[in-house]
C-alpha cells in the first residue's frame, strides 16, 4: 500500500516557513505533495485565508513521508 499524494496549487504556510536567504524560503508539510514548479502560486498564512503573496517554487524534496518545499516570495501583499 503507497502512501496518499496530494496535489496542491497554492502555498499555506501556516507561519511555519524558514528564510534560507534573501527572499527563499523553505516550509516542511506532512506527507507527499505535488505543486507546480517555476509558476507564480498564491501563498496564504491559512487555507481560506487572504493571500499573503506569491511566490514561485525552486525545489521539492518528497522523503519520509514529508514534503519539502522551496520558493521564491516574488510579491508580498500588504497587510493593512
């Protein structure tokens, strides 16, 4: 029995998002999941939250049976 695979089109980080440098960031998920690669993905603090901004992904590891995601904050919305 494989373990699920979830496809996802945005970015929730639930605050727990790494600076690597400058504007990259990392975020570990739980799980296997697929995203788009190097296309501007909205990313949200929460899933039905408002968009904190957009970023494009670098880089996905997939291993013991977690994601880890590497993007590139191109836009950060403002958050009056």
């Amino acid at each position: 029995m494989g373990m699920p695979l979830e496809l996802n089109t945005m970015i929730v980080t639930k605050g727990n998002e790494k600076r690597v440098v400058d504007n990259v960031f990392q975020i570990e998920k739980k799980g296997y999941r697929l995203y788009p690669l190097e296309v501007p993905l909205s990313i949200h603090k929460t899933k039905n939250g408002e968009r904190a901004g957009t970023g494009i992904i670098k880089k996905l590891e997939l291993e013991q049976n977690k994601t880890v995601v590497t993007y590139e904050l191109i836009k950060l919305h403002s958050t009056n």
